[in-house]
C-alpha cells in the first residue's frame, strides 16, 4: 500500500508489471494507431508537394537556368581573359620598346636587320662578294695585278661607301625633321563655301620646340623601319658620283658592281640603327690587334695595310664581327 492508499500488485518474481498505457492515457488522446483525418491530409498533401518539388518538368527548368548561368559565366571569364592578355601585351610592347630605346644591348629578334644580322651579312659579303671583286679587278690587268694594289682599292670603296652613307644619313634626317615640322605647323585647311567655290584656308604657326621634343627620336625610327626605300637610289648615286669620282680608273664590271651595291645596302642598314653601327678601319702603323682583325695571308704585330672593316654595336662599342688586316 503506497502513501495514497491504494494496492500494487507484483507478480511472483518480484517484479511489477508494465502499465497499460492505453487505460492511463486520458481518454480525450486517440489510440497511438488511429490518426486523426487531418493529419492524415496533411501527410498525403506534402507527399503531393514532395512529388511537386521533384517533377521532371521542374528539374528541366532548373537544368536550363544552370546552364545559362554557366555559359554566362564562362562567356565573361573569356572576356575577362582576353582583355587581361591584351593589357599584359600591351604592358610588355611598352616596356620592350622602353628597354630598347638607345639601348643597342637589347636587340629585337624579331627585326631580320638587327645590328648582330648585319653583322653576319657584313661578314658574308667579305666571304663572298669581296672574292668575286678581287678576282674581277686583278683581271683588269695594269696597276692592279698586284695583289695588294687590288685590297687597297677595295677596302677604299668600302670606306667611300661608309662616309657616303653616313653624309646622307644625317642630311636624310634634318630633312625628314623639316618636312613633318612644316607639315605640323603650315597648317592647310581645304573646304567648300557656301556658294559652291572650293576654297583653302591657310595659317603659319610659329615653331613650338617643345613640342617637337620627341621628334628625332620617332624620324631616326622611320628612317630604320623604312631604311630599303632608299637603298636602290643610293647604290645609283655612289656609282655616279663618288665611284666615278674616286675610282674612275678602275672599269665598272658586273661583279664588281655587285659588291658595290651589297656594301651600300648593308652600310646604309647599319648606319640608321640607333645608335649608328661603327666601322673601324685600321691604318698603317696600328699595332695588330687580334681580338678585332683577323691576319690576312700572314701574322705580325703591325699593320700595313687594311683588308676589312671591323664592325662595332657603336662607337666604343663591343665588337659585332672582325676584320682583316695585312701585317707588315
């Protein structure tokens, strides 16, 4: 008997017995096995919802968005790479052109006439061109069947040839200077009245230095990148003039003219890069020196006679290609 006074029954083992729940629970909660009708309705609607959610029709529309959220997406990052690519060309064009300005150590190997090409064009017209004139000149006979009368002649041209180029290199220039300041600055201005006449305004300024600052700088470049323009009408002037000049007892022969013009071509070349290329041309008496000419038929330590050029990146500069000398 418990404090309230009612009974507990316990079975033989000692042990009480489970409760009923069913007579515990008050008998306004339903039987754990019975639901209630709405619930039920409940639980079918949201299995209806559930079906819903998961339709196929829904899982397309969804499907289709992703997809052109994804190409969206993918259509700007290419648009953002390419303007990055662009950007990062642009920089590095800026920063090469930087680099290289009046800077002959950097060489663009993209120009097929850098100073390092000439320099092997130079050395292949002394292989090549330069032993087609020999054999042509001492075949001319008289005062150039001696050997060294025919190198003499030829390494004389080469210089004309240099001094030549460099005279109208910097002439070239001033003139290509003059004409883009008169261009800028007498300004012409050609238009139609009002009654039908066609008239041209035109008004001089007065030169403004400052604002002409870069100009040799952009007229040295033209004249580098457009430099074969003029080759043709050079190797025609030389030959008329300088050649007839100096050499006029020597007869102009094919293969000697095919030296002539290979020498201007590649001289002019040199002498519009930036800085000039240098030719040293040594003279008798120099001391031979090794790291710059090669020795032509024998060796000494003096020299008697030049042969060929060295070619230098500029003056002072480092050696491009070697020479050739005559010791005594």
């Amino acid at each position: 008997m418990d404090g309230a006074g009612s009974l507990r029954t316990v079975d033989s083992t000692g042990a009480r017995p489970s409760p009923n729940l069913s007579q515990t629970l008050p008998a306004k909660f339903p039987p754990m096995n019975e639901v209630p009708g709405d619930l039920s309705g409940a639980t079918a609607g949201s299995g209806n919802l559930l079906k819903r959610s998961n339709s196929p029709e829904r899982m397309d529309r969804k499907m289709s968005v992703s997809a052109l959220e994804y190409n969206r997406l993918v259509e700007s990052e290419r648009m953002n790479s390419a303007k990055v690519e662009e950007l990062t060309n642009r920089l590095s064009s800026f920063a090469s052109k930087q680099l290289k300005e009046n800077n002959p150590n950097i060489a663009d190997l993209s120009d097929r006439n850098r100073p390092t090409k000439l320099g092997e064009r130079f050395e292949q017209i002394y292989d090549n061109e330069w032993s087609e004139a020999f054999e042509c000149v001492t075949g001319v006979g008289g005062e150039f069947r001696e050997e060294d009368r025919v190198v003499k002649v030829l390494a004389d041209i080469v210089q004309k040839v240099y001094e030549f180029c460099g005279d109208f290199a910097g002439q070239q220039l001033r003139r290509l200077e003059s004409y883009f300041i008169n261009g800028m600055t007498d300004i012409r201005w050609s238009y139609q009245s009002s009654n039908g006449d066609n008239t041209l305004s035109v008004h001089r300024n007065p030169e403004d230095k400052a604002a002409f600052y870069e100009l040799p700088r952009f007229m040295r470049e033209s004249m580098r990148s457009c430099a074969m323009a003029s080759v043709p009408a050079l190797c025609v002037m030389f030959k008329d003039h300088v050649y007839k000049e100096h050499f006029a007892v020597l007869p102009m022969k094919p293969r000697l003219e095919m030296y002539i013009d290979k020498c201007v071509e590649c001289v002019f070349l040199m002498l519009v890069q930036q800085p000039p290329m240098y030719l040293r041309f040594p003279v008798k008496g120099d001391k031979m020196e090794y790291s710059e000419f090669k020795p032509f038929r024998k060796k000494g330590e003096i020299i008697d006679l030049c042969v060929w050029p060295a070619v230098l990146l500029h003056k002072d500069g480092p050696l491009v290609s070697k020479g050739s000398a005559l010791p005594q």
